[in-house]
C-alpha cells in the first residue's frame, strides 16, 4: 500500500464544521508570537483550538520533489478525529502530525491521515500511547501508503 506525507504548519486554514457554513479557523502555534508586540495595544495572540472537519475530504496537495516524499497512513472509523504523530527517527523533537479523517475515495469513504511533504528518510509513527509504533522509510518522488493500527 503506497504511502502519503503530511505536515501541517504554522498559520494553517481549515474549514471548521461547527462554524456556519463552514468557516474557516486559523491555528498559530505559541511559539510563533513569543516576543511579538503591538504598538497600537492590540493582542493579536489568538489560540483557536482546531477541530477535525467531518465532511470528507475530496482532495489533498501532495508536494513531492528530489528530497521529499509523502506518506498516506490508512486508518479505521474508530480512529477519525485523531491525530496521528510522526518524526524522523534521528530526530525525535521534530514532531508532526495530522488527523484521520474521512476521505472520498473511489469505493467509498476510507479513513487516512495524509501527510503531503515529508524530508525522505526513515520516520517513526506513534501510537495513541506515544510510543514508537512503526516505523516507516520515506522515499523521495513517491507517495507512500501505510496503515496506522
């Protein structure tokens, strides 16, 4: 089963189904405004939680190049809305993750969390636990597929 990688960043927009019409929210990461300063007294530090989204998804960008690959990790029902981690096996502090989600596909909805642009090399994927549940070799050029149990 070919793999897709995923990473999610900083500033991200994503629809959010509990807002009408699915409005979209905006995730910033704390590190990304420490030291920030309005002169005009505004606070323009906002922490949204982000929510799965619901609806299947019908298409992802995948950005595969020279150096990157990307990673599908299949998944089950019971598992959607969860995050799944990963990270470079030689470096453990350079966490990613995204969520299983529904997606369309030719048979019917499945469940996947997709990781579109990874660095090649080899990744561990965590468990729900936080421990090493596989791990995965990332070849450049190529979508790989996986499964998350």
């Amino acid at each position: 089963m070919p793999n897709e990688n995923f990473r999610t960043a900083s500033g991200d927009v994503r629809l959010n189904p509990v807002v009408p019409g699915g409005g979209a929210t905006r995730h910033h990461d704390d590190h990304d405004l420490h030291g920030a300063h309005d002169p005009h007294g505004h606070d323009d530090h906002v922490h949204v939680e982000a929510v799965p989204p619901t609806v299947p998804s019908r298409a992802v960008v995948i950005n595969v190049g020279e150096h990157t690959g990307a990673l599908v990790l299949a998944s089950s029902e019971q598992r959607s809305g969860l995050e799944v981690e990963i990270h470079p096996l030689s470096r453990p502090e350079a966490r990613t993750h995204v969520w299983v989600l529904p997606r369309e596909g030719r048979h019917g909805v499945v469940y996947a969390a997709i990781f579109p642009s990874l660095e090649s090399g080899d990744y561990a994927i965590l468990g729900v636990d936080g421990s090493i549940g596989d791990i995965i070799f990332i070849p450049p050029n190529q979508v790989t597929h996986a499964t998350w149990t």
